[in-house]
C-alpha cells in the first residue's frame, strides 16, 4: 500500500464493503422470495387437493353462483 501512495485506500475498501453489502442483499432477497414462492405453491397445492376429492364441484358453476347474487 506505501508503494502505492497515490490510491485512495479507503475509498477502494469502502467500495468493496458497499458491493459485498449489496450482493448480500440480493442473496437474502432471493431466499426470501424463494420462501414465499414455496409458501404459495404449498397453499395453491393445499387447495386444489380440496377441491379434487370432491369431483362434483365445479369451479365454472360456483362463479357463476356468485355473480348470480351479486345481481
């Protein structure tokens, strides 16, 4: 670093630090939503495992039922 008086030292590690701040950012995000896009998923699955096992449900008829009372 002496030979290389010139460089502004800790401006370089500042910049290095912010840089491994945001990836680190990124990285939890990125798990974060990956939690959420699993907790969907597990929901979405629970749901139609209901709806499956009762065959004479039909999704078409049940909307049609509630626009039929909104009117």
């Amino acid at each position: 670093m002496r030979k290389y008086s010139h460089i502004n030292w800790s401006e370089i590690a500042r910049n290095a630090i912010i840089e491994r701040i945001k990836i680190e950012e990124h990285i939890l995000n990125e798990k974060i939503n990956s939690n959420l896009l699993k907790e969907a998923i597990e929901i979405q699955d629970r749901i139609r495992s209901k709806t499956s096992i009762n065959k004479s449900w039909s999704s078409t008829e049940e909307i049609r039922k509630w626009r039929e009372t909104r009117k």
